[in-house]
C-alpha cells in the first residue's frame, strides 16, 4: 500500500486540476499559466517533504502511541437487542466515532432481521471504503481501517464486528491562492487605492490560512465568508470562477486556489414599496436611511428594514434587491410591507420588587379619524403606582420626524411621601439606527403629600433627551456603551407663590465588557443636577431620587433621597454607580447555558447640594438568565445604610 500512495496523490491532483478546469467559467489562459506556476511550487513542496521524511519517520513511533492510548478510550459498542443480528464495536477518536456510528451502513443495517451472512459480509467489505469517505471531508486522507468479524460467541449468540480507525495526521494548508476578477480587479488596475486596500483586508481576513487544519466544513465557511465580504460591499452578485481544493496525501498538504468574480458594483436607483392599502407611500420612505444613488451595501437595507419595523405601522417588513446585472447602476430596492391592524389591546400582568403587582391594558389606533396618526392609551394599576397615559403621535415625517402630543398622569406611593404629577408635552422624536432623538415643551405639575404637609409646584420647560446605543445585543448587551443624556431650562411656579427661571441636567453611562474566564463585566453610572436659587421649588418628578432594581439595590424603590417630614423626597443632585460581575453557571449543559450567576456593588444617593451628599451601598449577588424579552435578574442585596436584606427582580435592559 505504501508504494500507491505517490500514484493516489497524482491522480486526486489531476482529477482536481480537470474539475477546476471544467468549472472555469472565463478564459482558460490565465488558469493554465497558474497552474504551472503551481508544478513549480509543488516540486518544491514534494523537495521538502523528502527533507524532512527523516524526522517525521523518528516521530511516527510517539505518534503511534498516542492515538493508541486515544483509541484505548474511544470505544463505542452496539450491542444486540432483539432485533439485532450482531454486536458492533466501533473504535475511533471522537469526534470521529461519532460520526461513523452515525453514518456507517453497519449501524443502520444491524437491526435487519432477515439479513444473511452474506450480506453481512459484503457489509464488513464495503466498510474501510465507507469510512474512507466519511473522513476525507474532515481532513483525513491516510486513514487505516480495520473491520474483522468475532464468531467467538456463546452457542447461538449473535457474532461482534469490530471496526478500528487510526485517522492519522489531519491534512493542514500548505499554500492559499486567491485572485479577484471582474469590474473589481479592473478599477483595482485603474488605481483605486481604497478598493486594494480593502481587497487586502479581505484576503488577510481568510480564514484557512497557510498550516491550519483543513476541513470541507472548514473550506465551505471559508469560501462563503470571503464571499459574503464582497456581496455585502456593493457587489451582490458575486460568486467563484473556479475553486480547488488539492490534496497531496503524501505530505498531508492542501492547497486552496479560488478565483472570485466580484460581478458589477450596484447602486441604488429606486425604492418601490409594495403591500400598502390605507398607509401612505410617504411613511416609509421617510425613513429611508441612506441617499438614492449611493452604492449598496446589506447594511443599508438591514438599517431600512429595521427602521421599518420601529414605526410601529408593519406587521411584516421585508427589503430586498433586484440583482438583475443589467440594472445594477440603478438597482431597484423592494420594500415589501404587511400593514399592522388598525387598531389592537394589549392586556398584562405583572410584578415589579419596586412598586409590587400591577395589572394594565394598552389600546393603539394607527389611523385616528382617517388621519396619518397613532393614537396609544396606557392605563397601569398596581400597588405602589398609578399611571394613565395618551399619546398622539404622527407618521413619519421628512427625515423621519414625528410629531407628538402626550398627556400623562401618574400616581406614587414611596419612601413615605404620595406623589401626584400631571403632564403635557409636545415635541417632535426622530429614532435611527445607533441615536434616539427627543425635542419636546413639557408643562409639569406635581403634588407631594407627606403626613404633616402637601405642596403643589408648576414648571414649563423646553427639553432634549439624546440615546446613544453601541452594544452587540440589544436584548442581552454583553460588549459596548450605552449613553443617555437629558438637558432642559425653563420656569417653575412653586406653591409659596416663589417664581424663577432653572435648569436641569442629567447623564447615564453603562459600559459592558467580556472579561477573562468567561467572565462578564458591567459598570454603570448616572449623575444629575437641577440648577436653581435654592428658595425655587421645583416639581418633585423633575428631581432625583435613589433606590431599586436599576439604581441602588438593597434599598426600596426611590427611598434615598432628602428628608423632608419625615418622607424622602427627590433632591436636586443625584449619583449612583454600579459594578457588577457575571458567569455562566454551566458550558457544557444546554439548559443551563442561558443562565448566569452574578456579584455586584452598588453605591449613590439623591441630596439637596453636594455638599450634604453622602452615598448608600449595596452590595450581594444574584443570577440572570437570557430569556427572548431581555435579562431576567434575580438579585438579593444587602443595604449597609438599612442593615436589611431585599429582594430585586426585573426583566430588560434600561437605558
């Protein structure tokens, strides 16, 4: 067998060049002057493969025993049930044996109550070239198979076939070809410098570079990947002229050679929208996120389509291409849309550690009165709070604005002070991919009744609220930044009469981050000020105040703050701080994979100056687990400033 082996390398290497030659869709020159470059190299390779046989030889004994210790352990055994005519026992490395207990006729055959002997054997003799085929795709083409039937069975007993399986040495890349072809590589020759050094970028980016282990899954993922780079860049229909995987089984080397044929660049031309029959074309093309006549990219139409759905008026959105090539300097952008219902209530339940059970109901008409306006009524009862809302809000305007109109009014029972605020706003809101936007006049009014006093203050303010969002994962961020900022001015009108102008600041930051070990990182801060004489009151819901699920845990629901009769009220300063440390409990069990446990410190407080601020630590541990809506986290923390134990339970990401 050993003398077969040159003349089985010499023939996979022709019958690679003839497929590759046979799947070359260009001139055949350019192919054929490659390829002899390539007879020139693989001299050379077979020249050091010679070199080094010596050595490889040494290391064949310690290799040998190795897989032999290997195959001590990877043992499989089929025994025979009723249905069974035989015992089989497979003895491979895993993830090796796996796969041939999977596929091997064998296995699928053993249970076959009227197979003969004969066609057992026939079995055990197709067997070694079976095998051979199941592991030429990972990598290993100098395989040794084994497969021997045991009749040494009791008197009637079914016999054992055993297959044995040493895989030898994984064939690795010994050299990588990639060349790029088509109105790519022409304006590369004109010499646009940015589309080289992106070609650059994409070749030093494969994956199977020179020495790694080669598998078909491996090649695959590696072709698709190098494609996907291109198609997602403008060149859609981009695909392979030729590709070749060559095997030398002599020296376990592969080498890759892929010509790319990256098709035309697309731009878009036109946007057609599809499925509409009471909302106005203008609604989504409002939101277009990009100029017509700018070069496609995927991205552009995953933003479109995301920009889409968070209208609110689509039930389904889909954005698609027209890759016709002939129309690729103005391509046609489909923008196919199933229109939500016109109206629909949403009913819940729940629970919060803050403010305790709640049940609500929610109501959305997308056409008011024939209008191009969303109508949203909100109404939530439950044990420590109250609130009644509507919302008018316009479809989306040039540039994506929309105007709204809010009415809002909420009911508080906390830190033993009951707080009543009622408010009117109008603004326009504008939402894109990574920044949320809010401009908005606000007219503010908010009671604090306490056991021994009650005041009402007015305020009318000008507003902008500003959301940055750059994480991997909005619904489970484990890498990135959240930032939330909030500034506004305006005139309060207190209850002694007192009247004066203020301004009000606020900033939230949290930062994620994959640490060491599977850990991960979570730091989070917020600081706010309201800036006014100090005899100015100022509607207590534009104050601060600390405490609860996503601020200080180990303390109640906006119980830190100043005292005032004996109830916490909010305070024109606040900052907290969070640090906070989280593992998955388990790798390797599925049902426990989504479910971390965590150990966190927190620290802040809400006060009337700097000066008076004196900050409240929490700190205790908890478990998260990764449900489809957001994080679920279960926190049980311990408040230094209360001496107290308190339980924490929430769901999402609050920014």
């Amino acid at each position: 067998m050993t003398g077969l082996r040159p003349l089985t390398a010499t023939l996979q290497r022709a019958v690679a060049t003839t497929l590759i030659a046979v799947a070359w869709s260009g001139p055949l020159l350019p192919l054929q002057a490659a390829w002899a470059q390539a007879d020139e190299d693989d001299e050379a390779i077979r020249a050091e493969a010679r070199a080094d046989q010596a050595s490889e030889t040494a290391a064949k004994a310690t290799e040998d025993a190795a897989r032999a210790s290997l195959f001590d352990t990877g043992v499989t055994t089929l025994t025979a049930g009723k249905q069974a005519v035989y015992h089989l026992e497979v003895r491979a490395p895993n993830p090796l044996r796996d796969l041939l207990v999977r596929h091997l006729d064998l296995v699928r055959f053993r249970e076959q109550p009227d197979i003969s002997a004969v066609e057992i054997g026939r079995l055990i003799a197709a067997a070694p070239e079976q095998a051979r085929s199941l592991l030429e795709p990972e990598g290993y083409f100098n395989a040794r198979i084994d497969v021997k039937r045991d009749d040494d069975a009791p008197a009637g007993g079914p016999p054992t076939v055993r297959v044995r399986v040493d895989p030898g040495p994984q064939v690795r890349v010994g050299r990588v070809q990639i060349e790029v072809q088509g109105p790519y590589a022409d304006a590369m020759n004109a010499g646009d410098a940015a589309l080289r050094a992106r070609w650059q970028r994409l070749s030093a980016r494969w994956s199977l570079k020179e020495g790694e282990p080669f598998s078909q899954a491996a090649w695959t993922g590696a072709k698709n990947t190098l494609l996907a780079s291109l198609r997602t860049r403008g060149y859609a229909t981009a695909g392979f002229s030729g590709t070749s995987a060559e095997v030398d089984a002599t020296s376990n080397t592969v080498r890759l050679f892929l010509v790319v044929d990256s098709g035309p660049l697309y731009r878009i031309g036109e946007i057609r929208v599809e499925g509409l029959e009471r909302t106005p074309q203008d609604a989504a093309l409002n939101v277009l996120p990009f100029q017509i006549g700018s070069d496609y990219t995927e991205k552009k139409l995953l933003d479109y389509q995301e920009a889409l759905q968070k209208t609110g008026l689509y039930e389904g959105v889909a954005v698609e291409l027209d890759q016709s090539p002939e129309g690729a300097d103005r391509a046609i952008v489909y923008a196919k849309l199933r229109e939500n219902k016109l109206q629909n209530a949403t009913f819940s339940v729940g629970f919060s550690s803050n403010t305790g059970p709640r049940v609500g109901v929610e109501h959305t008409h997308r056409r008011v009165f024939g209008y191009d306006l969303v109508a949203t009524t909100k109404l939530k009862v439950g044990r420590d709070e109250r609130e009644a809302s509507f919302d008018l809000l316009t479809y989306p305007q040039p540039e994506g604005y929309r105007n709204l109109l809010g009415l809002k009014a909420d009911y508080l029972d906390a830190g033993g002070a009951l707080t009543q605020t009622q408010r009117v706003r109008v603004g326009r809101t504008r939402d894109t991919e990574r920044i949320d936007r809010l401009y908005y006049l606000e007219f503010n009014r908010t009671t604090v009744e306490t056991a021994t006093a009650r005041t009402t203050d007015r305020a009318l303010l000008a507003n902008y609220e500003w959301v940055h969002r750059d994480v991997n994962n909005l619904v489970f961020p484990t890498r990135g930044v959240i930032l939330s900022a909030q500034s506004g001015a305006g005139v309060a009108y207190d209850g002694d009469k007192d009247r004066g102008p203020f301004g009000r600041l606020y900033l939230q930051a949290v930062w994620y981050q994959p640490l060491i070990g599977g850990w991960l990182g979570q730091v989070r801060g917020e600081v706010g000020q309201v800036l006014r004489k100090d005899t100015l009151g100022i509607p207590d819901s534009l104050l601060f105040r600390a405490g609860g699920d996503d601020s200080v845990r180990g303390y109640g629901y906006r119980t830190l703050g100043p005292v005032r009769d004996g109830a916490v009220v909010g305070g024109p300063v606040l900052a907290t701080g969070s640090i906070e440390l989280a593992h998955r409990l388990s790798d390797s069990s599925p049902q426990w994979r989504n479910w971390y446990g965590a150990v966190f410190v927190d620290a802040g407080n809400a006060a009337l100056t700097w000066g008076e601020y004196d900050a409240a630590v929490g700190y205790g541990v908890g478990v998260r687990w990764r449900s489809p809506i957001g994080p679920l986290r279960i926190d049980l923390a311990y408040g230094q400033q209360v001496e107290a134990v308190r339980l924490h339970i929430s769901v999402g990401v609050t920014f």
